[in-house]
C-alpha cells in the first residue's frame, strides 16, 4: 500500500494539487496502522459513516475532515 499511495500522491503533487483521503478509521487507527499516509497526504477525512449521525454537513457527525499541514479541522466549512 505505502508505494502505491506515495506513488499517487507524488503524481499530483507534481502537478500541484492536493492529496485527500478518506478512511473509516479514525486518527488514532491510522496512527498505528499507516502512518505513512499523515506525512503525505494533504488532507483526511475520518470516521466510520453511520446514517443516524451523517455526514460533514452534520453537528452530530462522527466525521471529521482535518487539514494535516495546518491541523485545522475543517468540518465547520460544511455546515448549512
């Protein structure tokens, strides 16, 4: 997974746009599991989707979207 996902995120950094992902796994889980992936990736989008919480456009919601240059959770760009 790290060369293919490094791989990838070199691609469009060459061409200057930024690299976002999203996973089920909350911070901590990819921590431990890749942490590869917090030092390439530009921005994440965590939390497992769970219907009666929904999405970022949601108070409630188990998601976050997180800037990983600035550490800016960025969730509040959603809202309506």
């Amino acid at each position: 997974m790290e060369n293919g996902v490094a791989n990838f995120n070199k691609y469009y950094k060459k061409i200057s746009l930024k690299v976002a992902l999203y996973t089920g796994l909350n911070e901590k889980q990819i921590q431990r599991k890749y942490p590869e992936l917090l030092n390439i990736l530009d921005f994440i989008k965590t939390g497992k989707w769970i219907s009666s919480l929904g999405g970022l456009d949601k108070l409630k919601t188990n998601q976050i979207l997180k800037d990983l240059r600035s550490g800016e959770i960025l969730n509040k760009y959603f809202l309506h």
